[in-house]
C-alpha cells in the first residue's frame, strides 16, 4: 500500500521491479555508481537489502490514478 502525494489517499499498486546489485567481501575500489553492499564478517543481511530497497518505493512520489495526470487535485470528502 502506497501513500498518493498530491491527495494523501492510500491506494495499493503492483510494484515489478528488477533489484541488481553490487556485493564485495572487501574494499571496493571500482567506479561503478550502483549502489554497493558490502558483507561484514563474511554475512550478508539480504532481507535488510530488501526492504531498504521497498523503502525506497514508498518514499518516493506516488500518485493514485485519479491524481496521476492531473497538476491540481479536487477531492471529494
């Protein structure tokens, strides 16, 4: 469930994204701009990879569909 940012409503949405990511067990010193992961003590924490990653989709500007091509916004209460 996502948060509309222009009219506060909650609505739900499908979200299909491809997650790609960059693990090292060490310094890495590469310029790829992806976001990295690094593994301490050889243990990776993939569930808490995940729901930043989630976290990062419910932070962003969501809009419901009566919002989604609209620059100002009625609301019926």
């Amino acid at each position: 469930m996502l948060s509309c940012y222009k009219c506060g409503l909650n609505f739900y949405k499908k979200i299909n994204i491809k997650l790609d990511f960059l693990i090292s067990n060490g310094i890495y010193n590469g310029d790829d701009k992806n976001v990295m992961y690094e593994c301490i003590n050889s243990v990776l924490n993939l569930e808490e990879i995940i729901n930043s990653e989630i976290e990062i989709v419910y932070n962003d500007y969501n809009s419901c569909e009566k919002c989604k091509n609209t620059d100002n916004v009625s609301i019926d209460i």
